[in-house]
C-alpha cells in the first residue's frame, strides 16, 4: 500500500505548526518569512474554492495567519482542542443549525458523532474546563461568512459554492475543495 | 412503564440550553460580542433549522468597515447589551435515586442526589468563571450547600490556563472527567477510589490554590501538563472539613503535577501518570509525608468504554515509624447499544489499619454490574448491583435505582 503523502502543512507560508514554540517551529519560521518576502502577497493571499456542490469549505479572514490544515488539525479546532491560531487570536467556531448538510458533513466526517454525541461532547468540554463555550450557530452560508469577515479568528464551515469573495478557503491536507482527495463532503 | 412514558413526554421538548446554542443573522458587520449576545437567549436555543432566525441587536453601522467595528468594541466580552455587565451560563445536574443493601441495620431509602448548579461567565476572551455550586443532604437527612469548584481563569494561549481557587485535584481521571454530575456517569456512583472526602474518600479530591494547565508541543502525542500548588487536605483531625477552604493548617502547600496524553491517531484514547505531595499534620503526632501515585488509561467512544485507575498513597511519618501503603484500582467497560448502555466495574480498596489518616476504610472490593437507559438526550436511568467485600466483616450486596439528569 502506497504511503499516505505528508501533509503539506509544514512547508505553507504560513500554517498553524508555525506558531507552535518549539525548536523545530523556527524552521518553518524562516522559510515562512522568506517566502512572505520573495512573494510579497503569499501572506494574505486569498484562496478561491472551485464551485463544487457538495464540498464544505473552512472560511477564515484573509488576515488569519494559516492557509491550510491537515485533517488532524482540523479535527483538533473543531473539537476545541486548540482554541488559539496564534498568541492572542482566538479562535471561534461557527457551525450550520442542526439538519443543515454542511453541518452534517462535519459531524459525520470530522466530528464522527451523531447530533446528540456532538451537544453532549460540548457540555463536558466546558464542563471539565476545557472550553469556554461551545460553537455558534448559524442559520445560513451567508450569516455565517458574513460574521467570519466580522470577527476575528471566526472560522466557519460553508457550502464550497457559496465563498465570497475576499474570504480565505483553507486547503486541507493541501487539497481545497473540488480537489482530489478533499475530505469535506 | 407508564411512567417511563409520562417522563419520555415530560422531557420531549427539546432543551433550552445548548453549547451551541446562538443563532445570527445579520447582514451588518457585528462583533464578538453580539454574537455572544445573542447566544445568551434563552429562547433561541431550539435546535431546529427552520426555527424563525433572531435578529440581532443593531449592529455597526452599515458603511462601517467590521473590523474596526470589532476594535471598537470589547473583543470577546459576554455581557449584557443593556447593563454591560458580564452574563452567566447555567446548566443543572441532579439525581434521585433508591438504594437497598443486606446489611444489618440498613434500611431501604430513596436518596435525593446532589443538585448541582454550573455557572460560567466569560469576562473576555481570556479571562472566565466558573463555579460549581451543589446542595445536597448528609446522612443526617440535613441540607447543606458545598461551593465544590471555583475558578477564576485565564487563559493566555493553547500553551498556558492559569485558575485560581477551588479544584478538583488532577489525580486519576475521574475525578476531573465528572465531578458532580451523577448524569455524565456511565455507572450510578463513583467508584470507592474517587468517593468524595465526606463520603469516606481517601484521595484530596478538592483543593484550593492556583493550577496551570496547557498543551505541550509534541506532534500527535497530544500532550498536557497540570500543575497545582494548594493548600492540600486538612489532617490535624478527623473531625475537621477535609478541604481547607480559607485556613491551611500548615505553611506547607500540596504540589501536583500531571501529564496526560491523547493521541491524534486513537481519538477517545487517553493515558496520564500523576505525581501528589504534601505534608500533613495530625495534632498530637508526628507530621505525615504524603506521596500520591496515579496512573490511568481511559478509552472512551460513542459506543464503547474502558477505564482503568490505579493509585498509590504513600504516608512517611517524620522521624521514623513505618511508612504506609494504601493502594486503590478499579476497571470499567461499557459498550452502548441503542439507549442501552450495560456496564462492568470491578473495583478495590485497601487503607492498612494502622493507617491514622483513614481509620474507616480498611478494604473494600467488589464488583459492579449494571446498565443505564437513556430515556432522552438528557435523562438517564440506571440500575445496578455492587457486590462488596470487606476486611474482618462480611461482605454485603447491594442494589440501587437512579433517575439522573441535566436540564
């Protein structure tokens, strides 16, 4: 069987694992910065879904500083593992209401739990004090780009198909949607 | 079964409160603060898509560009739009349950659980509160109200949450897992290990000081450390509250650290080793060193459960004398099939009798069978049967019933 390809996350301009505080984070640093330089714009360059019925894309403000996640990763934000993008930008989750089809994407596909698992996952994450609140709801694709374009650190999970312009679609695992291999349908 | 009917119309509505429960429309730039707003009405709470959308409180103004609206406000303040002032979350837990057992002199009761209020209240986006407040009756049928956690939080980033007050001390998993929600428990009770101090337990299950806690970057391992420096257990007697609230007995503070993994690849997965030590010291004898030693790895699905604890609890007095060992396990597997959960718990503790600290617990050993059914999302009744067995007395059976329950 074909070893599964690294994500490219590590080698992104910019990307979550950069701001990890570890030794090997300042690799990653200076390649970041370097290519932040040489061209110009990759910091805040916006990625446009392909439109995909069907696909999900991760929407985050042009001036979040990750263009893409790996799966794992994704999986870590949206089970509020990780709550920060960087020292001092938190992040804040916006999810579709029940019975929407994104929203049932990402509980099926990242997630892995029924509805009720996802709203009882929720009240032990706060209870145990390892969050503060669960996610937001919201009641269309459009509410919720419009609050990610709002608020800082706001990432919200939305038809592929429906990304405005000057909002930054996240690759997962290097792949955006429409592409092969992406993994939010 | 008609009143498992009564109940199932009973607690059909769905619920008003929700993790998630804010719902926005607005087609204005609004900040963190609005949303927060909104996610604090109570009627907006219905999980259905076709709900009728709320609207917001009057955004920025329209030609303003959102993010100078957002700077412009209190970045992630919880508040009320009309007083400013933060708000509070509520989310409530109870249990009332029958218990019988075969030993001489007991008498069948019904049992009113603890009624536990859990409050939190986001002051901004790096600072909260949260409280644990719980009123519940003694064996002398009297009620009283425990302030069993309260926290002041901040939190600086993935790496770092630094709270001060009242804890749950971060040895084992239990402890920290459920503290007091009989409804979050596969099983009816707490396994001996964990029991709460006034209920004969033998571990400092709370404290008060300050604690730490934070991811540690180490790739898929998904690694966290605690640290905690509080005031630890009282000791001098033992007739003293067992958690020294607002006096120590002594300059010296209890120090837990813990480190705990959970692996990306085993989601649910998750193994910790702990390491307690404090000075305890008993009026009129010489002062105790006491090292705890906990391990744990837990499995924890949608459908399936496996826990496993085990603890050591050293005591040293100073100057000489023999140096105890009490020791505490216990292991637990459910699977889930349907509403049906049947579980399995087989636990053990064993206090040596010389052992000053607790004079009550001696062993006990035993094992657990039975199931819960959850009756809706939010209702769970359970049944089960403990077999325990003692040191130098016989062991007893015992058999109990349990409606638990969030709201």
């Amino acid at each position: 069987m074909a070893r599964r390809r690294r994500p490219l996350l590590n080698r992104r301009p910019a990307s979550l694992r950069t701001w990890w505080p570890s030794a090997a984070g300042f690799v990653p640093i200076a390649a970041s910065a370097l290519l932040i330089v040489v061209f110009g714009a990759a910091g805040t360059r916006v990625a446009r879904a392909q439109a995909v019925p069907g696909d999900v894309a991760i929407v985050v403000r042009p001036d979040v500083p990750v263009d893409g996640l790996t799966f794992q990763e994704v999986r870590e934000l949206l089970m509020g593992d990780r709550q920060f993008w960087k020292p001092g930008l938190r992040v804040s989750l916006l999810m579709r209401a029940p019975a929407t089809r994104e929203r049932d994407v990402i509980l099926k596909t990242v997630y892995r739990m029924t509805e009720s698992e996802f709203r009882r996952y929720w009240i032990e994450k706060v209870f145990r004090a390892e969050a503060q609140a669960g996610p937001k709801i919201v009641y269309s694709n459009e509410a919720a780009t419009e609050l990610v374009a709002s608020i800082p650190g706001a990432v919200a999970f939305v038809d592929a198909t429906q990304v405005p312009k000057g909002l930054k679609v996240l690759r997962i695992d290097g792949a955006l949607p429409g592409d092969k291999g992406y993994r939010l349908h | 079964m008609d009143w498992v009917l009564l109940l199932l119309a009973l607690t059909d509505r769905p619920p008003i409160l929700q993790p998630d429960a804010a719902s926005l429309s607005t087609r204005h730039a609004v900040s963190r603060e609005q949303v927060d707003t909104v996610a604090r009405q109570p009627d907006l709470g219905i999980s259905h898509s076709d709900a009728a959308p709320p609207t917001l409180p009057t955004a920025a103004a329209p030609n303003q560009p959102a993010a100078a609206a957002v700077q412009q406000g209190m970045p992630g303040m919880d508040r009320d739009e009309s007083s400013g002032m933060p708000t509070m979350q509520f989310r409530g837990f109870s249990d009332v349950s029958y218990h019988v057992d075969d030993r001489a002199g007991t008498a069948n009761s019904f049992s009113l659980g603890q009624f536990n209020l859990f409050i939190t209240s986001k002051l901004s986006d790096k600072l909260s509160v949260l409280a644990e407040t719980v009123v519940e009756a003694d064996q002398q049928n009297s009620m009283g109200i425990d302030l069993e956690r309260l926290l002041f939080r901040w939190i600086s980033s993935d790496f770092l949450t630094v709270s001060v007050g009242r804890y749950h001390t971060s040895i084992g998993w239990y402890n920290t897992a459920y503290h007091h929600s009989a409804w979050m428990q596969t099983a009816i009770g707490r396994p001996f290990l964990c029991a709460f101090e006034d209920n004969g337990g033998i571990l400092p299950i709370h404290n008060v000081g300050i604690s730490a806690t934070g991811r540690i970057p180490a790739g898929d391992l998904g690694l966290r450390y605690i640290v905690e420096f509080g005031n630890g257990r009282a000791s001098r007697s033992p007739l003293s509250e067992a958690v020294q609230n607002v006096v120590d007995e002594n300059s010296g503070k209890a120090i837990n650290l813990a480190i705990l993994s959970r692996p990306a690849q085993l989601p649910g997965l998750e193994a910790g080793f702990s390491f307690y030590y404090d000075k305890l010291t008993p009026s009129e004898r010489p002062k105790v060193g006491e090292t705890i030693l906990a391990g744990h790895v837990v499995y924890q699905s949608s459908q399936f459960e496996w826990l496993n604890e085990l603890v050591v609890i050293r005591h040293a007095p100073e100057g000489g004398g023999s140096v105890l060992r009490s020791t505490g396990f216990y292991t637990q597997v459910s699977a889930k099939l349907g509403a049906w959960r049947p579980y399995v718990r087989y636990q053990s503790v064993s206090v040596p009798d010389a052992d000053p600290m607790f004079p009550d617990v001696g062993l006990q050993r035993g094992p657990s069978l039975g199931i819960r059914y959850d009756v809706t999302e939010w209702v769970a009744l359970k049944c089960q049967y403990d077999r325990t067995e003692r040191r130098r007395q016989s062991g007893y059976n015992g058999v109990a019933l349990q409606l638990s329950f969030t709201f």
